[in-house]
C-alpha cells in the first residue's frame, strides 16, 4: 500500500462512520471481506457501512492505535479456486476485546499487526486496502524468512524462554544468544513503525504496544514523534535482575521500553523486577507520587502501570447461553456425574512452562495416597498446541503421552480412565462446558504471565438459569468452585480463596487436589462468591479503560515541554525539559561577561568541578590555573561551595589565594585564603552526634558497602557501593530512624543522591548565594553577572536564592544571571551544561577572557 498521511487517509474514508460496537458485530459475526472486493455477511444500513454519512466524521473522537503482532483478524482461503482470501473478525482476541470495554462511540479504533496467513506479494496492496477500509487495520506484511526469524527465533527461542526464567546454559537449555536473529527482531520492529507512520496523527493519536514481541517499537516512534502518545503492556513475566542481567542486549531493551510513556505489568512482581533492573543497569531510581510509580528518564515522567487483564464477560456468558453449551454440558454430565465420576480439569497449552507432566504425577499421587478415589476422580487434561517450534515442544509433548499412558495402566480399569487427555484443538463452547461441569480447575504453570482459565473457570461455573435446569439445580442455590493455582502465574495474587501451590511440590498439589474434593459446600461457596465479585468487576474493558485513563494522565504535560533526542541507534532517548530551559553556550555567557563590570561566580565541586565517579578527587593543576585565573579580577568574587570538609578544601585549594571557600553546605565559610573562617549560623553543639553515630554504624554494619563520612558539624551515611535496591531501601529507613531519634535537635535529617545526612539547621548553599551577594552589595559591588554551577539537590538552594534576587537590591539592575546544572534534568536552575568536561571548558574560556581584560 502506498504510503498515505492521516489526511489522506480521512479522504480515502471519505467520512467514515463510526464502526459497529463489538456488542453489536459479536451477533452477526463474521463480518467478511473478500480480496475481490465482493462484501459479504453485512446489513446494507448506514451505520455499518463503510461510507457512510460524512457528516459524522471519526476525526472528533480519540484515536487509539492497538499494535501487536497479531491482528485480531480469521483469515481463510476461498474454496472456490480463485486464490482470494476472506477475512473476519477474531472475536477471541484480547485486541477486540479491549475495543469492547471503551466503547466505539468513544473512541476510534486502528489496528496494526501481522496476519496469520501469508499473501502474495502482488496481493499485499489490495489486502492492505481492503482491511484499513473494512476493518480499520493495517498488516503488516514480513517475508515468511525473517518472520521465522523474528517470531520462532528470537522472541520463541530467546526473549520467551529468558522471561520464563530458563536460562541457555547449554544449547539444548534454550536458545543461546544470535546476533542475527536479535537483528531480524529489530528490522521487524522498524517495519512495524514505518506502518504504524501511514495512519497516526501524532499530536493526537493514542498508541499502544503489546507484548514482547515489540520491545523496541517505543524507540523507533519516539525518534520520529519527540512527543508521541506511547503506552506498552507486557503480557508475559519480567524476569528477576539476576536472570535479565544475562540477556547480551539487555541496556538496549530497557532503554527502548522506557521510550514510552506508560509501561504496563499484570503484577507487582514482574513490575518489581523491572524498576529493579532499571536502578541496577541504568542507574535510574523509582519513585511513588501520589500512588502512581514513576522513573524520571531525562525530564520525561515514565509511569508504571500494575493491573492484571481480564475476561469479556459479555462473550463468555453469550456461549454459556448458546444451545450447543448446553447440550454439550448435558453430554458431559452423562459421562461423569451420571456414572458417579468427580471431574478435575487441567486447560494448558503444550509447553515446557505449564506443568502438565507435575500435574500428572500429582494426580498419580493422589491416587497412590487415597485408593478409595480411584473410579470416581478423573482428571480431564486439554492440551492446545504449542504456540513455538523445537525439540522441547517434542519432549513435553513424549512426557505427557507416556506419563497418562503409564498412569492409566495402573489405575486403570474397565470404564475408567483416571487420566483423559484431550490433545485436539476444542471449540470455544466445548471448553466452556468442561468448566461448568468441572468440580475442580488446576492451573499449576511452572511460569506464566498471567493465565485467563481460572477466571473463565470461574464465570462458567456461575453459569444461567439454562444451565442450572440442566445441572439440575435450583435458582436460588449457591454456586461453587474450586481452584488449585500455581504461586508462579500472573493471576494468582488476585485469587486470594484459591489453593496456591508449588507446582514442583508433587506431594502439595495432590493434597490441594485431595482438599478441593473433600471441603465442605458452604466454604466452596464462599470462595466461588468471592473470586466471582473480583472477576466480574475487574474485566477486560476494565483494565482497558484504566490504563487507557493512566494514559491519557501520563501524558497531558506532552504539549507544555520542549523536547529534542540524544543518542543513536536503540541508545536514542528524548529530553522533554520546561520550554525556558536550555543549553548554556559559551558565545553568550562570554559576551555577557566582556559587557559587566563586577561579577560574581559561585561552582559546586563535586559533581561540577570534579566528575562523581573520579578516584582521586584532587584537583588538578589546569582546574587550579583556571580559578588562579578567573581570581586575579579584583571586581570579580569566585567562591566554592562543598559538602566537604574545611580542612580538606584548604589543603586542597592552597595554592589559590584570592578564591572564597564554603564548607559543609556552607556552615564555614571565608572570603580568601588568608581570612579566618566564619560560621554562616550561630555555632551550635554537636552533642547530637552521640545519637546519630550508633544508628548510622548499625546501618553501616547491615549493610555492605556503606560509609559514614564524618564531619565537624555534619554527618553523612553513603551508601553510593552498596546494592542500588537494598542501599535505597536501607536510606529510606535511616531517613525516617534518624528523624525519629533527632526529633528534638537543631539538625536537619536529608537525603541526597547516594547518602543521607544530618547537618545543622538552617544550614544550606542557599545561605551561602545570600550572604555572598549581600556582601558584596554591602561593599558597593553588586555584581552585574552572577554565574551559579551545581549538580545536585543541595544546589537548587542556590539556584533559588539567586533567580529570587534578581528584581532585588542585591544584584544590579538587568544584571546577567546564569544558574547552570550538570545534565538535563528538571531544575529550578535555567541553563544546563552535558558534564563536568563541558563545565571546565566553559570555565578556561572565561578565564581565558578574564586574563585579556586584566590589566597587564
């Protein structure tokens, strides 16, 4: 299909109406278009019709763009020899169902994905053509090699296997890491953006990514759209750090997923280990505001989103009420409960991950450990096919025929079979029956995401009034279940009255199986009524709405921020800062210095002067020429204002006589070498030190890696080499135990990056910008250039007093002021330089200027 702009699309439309509601479509599906372009299966009035009434345009709702790798679209050849394909609605995919939840009339919906089938190359056009405008989705066509490639090699043999927690210890083990195959992912993922650029209006337009398989879709929108409206969900596990960490391009993956606005996990967990392997791997902290989890990522709020999917309530209970349900349902009960049989019921698919052989063999204990079950428990197994390839498949596949073999020959016996497996696909309404006739459900996946048969189980069993005539029960009766997890599924935290198990624990999942059977009515009931409420209210078209919602929140600042990307290839990020924020450059801050006359600079060390992560944090001799230089100006003051200790910055700073010195935030300060040092705050008694030192040293001893800095009138507690988690976890702790003990002393509790410190109150670089500026005012020099360079929390102060001052008496009238922070971050500071390598070349450029206006 010929690229086409949103513009162009609306006039190919030529005013389209609103689509059909699902509700709607769900009773006369399918709806179907053939590639001839003969329509079939669809009523002739306006609503449905593709061009419809122009006066109602779709261009007045919310547009939302749903990607995944699969569109929810049947494909089926034509029997007819024609080569023409028919397309309809895939009423069971998650994709149609969401669209069910928030509703057509508001919000227009478009879809982007592959199809299950492969199409001509000729054909692609038309196909594409026919879809945009029958079905609003737009295929996205792979040559089948690099499809293969992509889907069974890297996102089934690599990404699938690692985020179930299978690490490739040897090439038998899953698959070992495949540059070429990490490429072919990374060229469909583009191929997916470049379609995805044929239908979004990207001041407008919603985008939501699902699943693994597009990991690093985000990046390649972001770098196109700075400000795109980008939501990911991930359906699968987030493995721990330890597991991640193993992953050759793991930097890349995390980077490309924080390029979306919104990131979405079905359970705490899975969210857990992702902050967990951003804080390790990048660096970057997590915060709560307000109960939402947000990253800072360059000035952009990455917001974290924890909500399990769930089930179309509307489409189950449409096939309970189907004829073909119930009739199945009373096929079932003729085979089990008639001949006085108990059925248990396992629905899996054909995988290394879902535990059938361990719950095979649970079954095979239960019936070693209770004889008087055997002829009236049967465990139902349906096993759906694989969605991957390889030599695994083929092994659960041998484990499990052998294990039921073996089983029902030895508990076996003439009309009783303990294990029926049921290795063919099921239609929909089969299964369902299964479930309303089932006493029991196990799901007892080793692994899996999340895991939607349990609350199906559920909503089956509550079944209708057809359904409890069949059944034979009354209206009013209670209705019950009974559900044996696993621990290691998505859904289970949301279960709280199911049987948890340890899957690998034979002997607990057949004493859970053994309780379900034998619990008393009353206590079923009271599980089934419970989940039933839980299930019910937190469907699909809940969960869509609320991250949706989340969405939409994450994303209002977009318009009001000024953003620019960095960096190349998947390394790409976007810097969204407040629009009056902006890069200091060397022309203007030099040619604001040859107009003034009395000038003032004040510079942070570490962090500024000296980058964080140096060894040795001396200065160097052209950082010590350079103040040497800048110093010699007699209208000009240079201070330097440090966390550190006085002694230190005096030995330090010797050779520089006419530099001013504030230590510890500023408590000691002096204007030149040879001056004495002052307090910028009445001297206070350090008594409090005697409480503060024990607490500190029982944090230093639990935790590795930890300092504690001594001070004269400070005390700081680092914990910069320690563990990023449990350093975090261990600060917010002693921040709250030193504020507790220190209640009722002049100190200050706060923490800083990496540390927590106790200093005196009132003490602050602030303090030190004030008091500098008085002073020189004081003495007839209020200075016409004001020059502030920090890096962290503690310079803001200085930041603040400064842009404060600007319209007061201490600094003269449109004066020239700079307030520079280290990186783009959100600051109170207006300008910004990338690092301290750019700072100290800033710095030799002004003293390089400085040395040509000095007098000789």
């Amino acid at each position: 299909m010929v690229s086409r702009s949103y513009s162009n699309l609306l006039e190919l439309a030529s005013g389209e109406a609103p689509s059909p509601s699902f509700s709607r479509m769900s009773r006369r599906i399918p709806r179907i278009m053939t590639v001839a372009g003969i329509m079939s299966d669809i009523d002739d009035d306006g609503s449905d019709s593709a061009t419809s009434d122009p006066s109602s345009s779709s261009a007045q709702r919310d547009r939302i763009i749903i990607v995944a790798n699969q569109l929810p679209i049947k494909v089926q050849r034509k029997t007819d020899n024609t080569k023409s394909w028919t397309f309809s609605w895939d009423d069971n995919s998650l994709l149609l169902q969401l669209r069910d939840g928030l509703g057509d009339d508001e919000m227009e919906f478009i879809y982007v994905g592959c199809l299950k089938e492969d199409i001509h190359p000729n054909d692609q056009d038309e196909v594409s053509q026919i879809l945009l405008e029958t079905f609003k989705c737009v295929p996205t066509f792979l040559p089948p090699d690099l499809f293969s490639r992509y889907y069974h090699g890297f996102c089934k043999q690599q990404l699938w296997p690692l985020f179930h927690y299978m690490l490739p210890l040897s090439p038998d083990l899953g698959g070992r890491f495949n540059r070429s195959l990490w490429q072919a992912y990374v060229s469909v993922n583009k191929i997916f953006a470049d379609r995805i650029m044929e239908v979004i209006n990207p001041e407008d337009d919603f985008v939501w990514i699902h699943d693994y398989h597009l990991m690093v879709l985000p990046t390649f929108l972001r770098k196109r759209f700075n400000r795109v409206k980008l939501g990911f969900f991930l359906h699968s596990p987030f493995p721990s750090s330890e597991i991640y960490k193993t992953l050759p391009i793991r930097e890349e993956l995390l980077r490309a997923i924080l390029n979306s606005d919104l990131i979405g996990f079905h359970t705490f967990d899975y969210a857990r280990h992702f902050l967990s392997c951003c804080s390790r791997m990048l660096g970057i902290p997590y915060e709560s505001k307000r109960g939402y989890i947000g990253l800072e990522y360059y000035g952009r709020t990455v917001s974290i989103k924890i909500l399990p999917v769930g089930i179309h309530m509307g489409q189950l209970q449409s096939v309970l009420s189907l004829p073909e349900t119930e009739a199945k349902v009373a096929k079932l009960i003729k085979q089990f409960s008639a001949e006085g049989k108990t059925m248990l019921l396992g629905v899996d698919d054909m995988d290394i991950f879902k535990g059938i052989s361990l719950k095979l063999l649970a079954m095979e204990q239960l019936l070693l450990q209770h004889p008087e079950k055997k002829g009236k428990v049967v465990l139902v197994q349906i096993a759906n096919p694989a969605r991957g390839k390889g030599k695994d498949v083929k092994e659960v596949q041998d484990e499990t025929y052998a294990t039921v073999k073996r089983i029902n020959e030895t508990f076996g016996e003439p009309g009783y079979d303990p294990v029926i497996l049921i290795d063919q696909p099921l239609k929909f309404y089969e299964r369902i029956a299964y479930y309303v006739v089932a006493e029991c459900c196990l799901v007892t996946a080793v692994r899996d995401g999340m895991n939607l048969i349990p609350y199906e189980y559920i909503i089956s069993r509550q079944g209708n009034e057809k359904l409890d005539k069949v059944l034979g029960l009354e209206t009013s009766t209670p209705k019950k279940s009974m559900l044996v997890v696993s621990e290691f599924i998505g859904c289970s935290p949301s279960l709280s009255g199911a049987i948890r198990v340890n899957p690998w624990n034979i002997d607990a999942v057949a004493e859970a199986m053994d309780s379900a059977l034998v619990m008393a009515e009353p206590e079923k009931q009271l599980r089934h009524e419970k989940h039933y409420k839980y299930v019910s209210t937190h469907d699909v078209a809940y969960w869509a709405r609320s991250f949706l919602q989340d969405l939409e929140r994450t994303c209002k600042d977009h318009v009001r921020r000024r953003c620019w990307g960095i960096g190349f290839g998947l390394s790409f990020r976007v810097v969204a800062l407040d629009p009056n924020f902006r890069k200091l450059a060397m022309e203007h801050i030099v040619s604001a210095y040859r107009r003034t006359t009395t000038r003032a600079i004040l510079l942070d060390y570490d962090g500024t002067l000296m980058p964080q992560n140096a060894i040795d944090k001396k200065p160097s001799s052209k950082t010590l020429d350079i103040l040497n230089s800048l110093c010699r100006d007699k209208n000009k003051t240079v201070f330097i204002v440090s966390a550190r200790r006085r002694d230190k910055l005096a030995e330090w700073f010797s050779s520089c006589e006419k530099l001013g010195i504030a230590a510890e935030h500023g408590y000691f300060v002096r204007m030149k070498r040879d001056d004495e040092w002052e307090t910028c705050v009445p001297v206070v008694e350090c008594n409090w030190k005697q409480i503060a030192e024990p607490v500190m040293q029982l944090y230093t001893e639990t935790t590795d890696g930890s300092v504690i800095e001594f001070k004269e009138t400070s005390m700081g507690w680092c914990y910069e080499d320690a563990d990023p988690d449990f350093g975090s976890c261990q600060a917010k702790e002693l921040l709250d135990h030193l504020e507790s003990v220190l209640a009722n002393e002049p100190v200050t509790v706060k923490s800083g990056s990496n540390c927590v410190e106790v200093k005196p109150q009132g003490v602050s670089k602030g303090l030190v910008a004030k008091r500098l500026l008085t002073s020189m005012q004081e003495n007839g020099m209020s200075p016409d250039f004001v020059l502030c360079i920090g890096d962290d929390r503690s310079d803001e102060d200085m930041f603040e007093v400064i842009s404060s001052s600007i319209a007061g008496p201490s600094i003269a009238p449109r004066a020239e002021v700079f307030a520079c922070t280290v990186g783009r971050k959100p600051s109170k500071a207006k300008y910004y330089l990338d690092d301290t390598v750019e700072i100290v070349r800033l710095m030799q450029g002004l003293a390089s200027v400085a040395e040509q206006m000095t007098p000789a």
